[in-house]
C-alpha cells in the first residue's frame, strides 16, 4: 500500500516552462514533507521541504504548494532548464516517528531545448 | 569530506549466495538508513540506526540483516540472496533521528541476484 501517491510517473517541458508534480497522502499524521532530486547513477538529495504549519515556501525556482485540508502538496519549478532533468520523490515524515521516510514511487522529468 | 560512501558499486551475485553492503559516512552523524530503490516503487526503508548500538526495522527488513559497527559505519548482509532482492541498494546518514533531519544520501549499490 502506497501511503504517498506522486503523479505523473513521467514528464516533459520545454525549457523556461513550468514544471509541476503532485503528490497526495492519507495519513493526517505526517508532519514533514521533503522533496528529493536524483540525478542518474546518483543517491538523491534534498531539494526543499515544507511543514504543514505553511501553505507555501520557496527556494530560488523551486516552490512546494501544501493544501493540508486536501492532504496534497506539490513541487513547482519555474523557468525549467535542461539541467533540471532528473527524478523527483516527494516523501513525508511522521510526527513522533522519527526521520523515517516514506517516499513517493518519482517523477521522470526531462526538460527540452 | 567524502560524505557517505558506499561499496561495492556494482555486485552479481547467484541465488543463496551471501553478501555485505558497506555504508561509511564522514559528516558526525548519529543516525543512518538502508533504502532499496526499485523502478515504479520509489524507495523503502529496509532497516535505520538512529545511533550507534541501536537498530530498528523499516519497511521491508525480510531478507536483511543490519550491524551498526560504529558511528561512521552501518552495513546491511544478505544472508541468501534471492532474485527479488535485486535492486539499487542505498545508504543515507543523517545528524540526529527526529524529524527534519536531512537526509543525506551514498551513491548506491546496484546488485543483481541471479
């Protein structure tokens, strides 16, 4: 059972598009929700997080929307470059369970000239 | 500083053959964590340390075991591989084991069980 539901498996923008991934939870008891970047043949890294306690938070042309009521939060990325080209896991944390991550099965995107 | 490495890079093995998976990291960290990644399910947590002389059971711990040998070193043994158990193995360190923590993570294992 998926506890972190991320949409679209795969993606393709042009280059200075918007980039949007989704990702959807059930359990009302998570209180971290990290977004991770993997390069290929690389480990992942992180690349923005937000708690639930703020609606939005942004990092240079990365932003998480969180829409706690909907229990959705999503990652945009702006002005989209080639070199943004990787796979994206949204992830969630839950209060009291320490820094265990449940993550999302990713999002292949490719950003085109 | 080398963060978290791993070896081997790459590893074939046979079924019930037995392996070890090295996870070093060099940042301080108390807590670390074993993921496998498999196409279409993201990554799971197979076991995590959240200090040195602790182990704990993630989400898939069937098949694996665990030693934490110290605070920099956490390797994951496969007593008899089975061909479900290939997949890209990866450890992560992190400062402590709450929430927030960042997570940093090695550059992976890739093993084939044949």
């Amino acid at each position: 059972q998926q506890q972190v539901k991320q949409s679209p498996q795969s993606l393709i923008v042009q280059k200075g598009g918007i980039s949007i991934i989704n990702c959807a939870y059930e359990n009302t008891a998570f209180d971290y929700f990290p977004w991770y970047q993997q390069f290929p043949g690389k480990g992942p890294a992180l690349l923005i997080a937000i708690r639930p306690d703020v609606s939005e938070k942004k990092e240079g042309r990365f932003t998480i929307s969180f829409n706690k009521s909907a229990k959705q939060f999503s990652l945009h990325i702006m002005d989209s470059q080639p070199g943004d080209s990787a796979t994206y896991f949204c992830a969630a944390s839950l209060a009291g369970g320490g820094n265990k991550l449940t993550f999302g099965t990713g999002t292949q995107l490719k950003v085109e000239l | 500083n080398a963060g978290v490495t791993q070896t081997p890079k790459f590893q074939v093995l046979k079924t019930g053959q037995s392996m070890t998976l090295q996870c070093a990291q060099d940042m301080n960290h108390n807590s670390m964590y074993w993921y496998r990644q498999d196409p279409g399910m993201g990554l799971r947590l197979i076991y995590y340390s959240a200090s040195e002389g602790t182990t704990d059971k993630g989400e898939v711990p069937n098949g694996y075991n665990v030693s934490r040998l110290n605070k920099r070193e956490f390797s994951l043994r496969l007593e008899s591989a089975a061909p479900s158990q290939t997949s890209v193995y990866f450890c992560a360190s992190s400062f402590l084991e709450t929430l927030g923590n960042e997570q940093f993570f090695g550059p992976g294992t890739r093993l084939t069980v044949l």
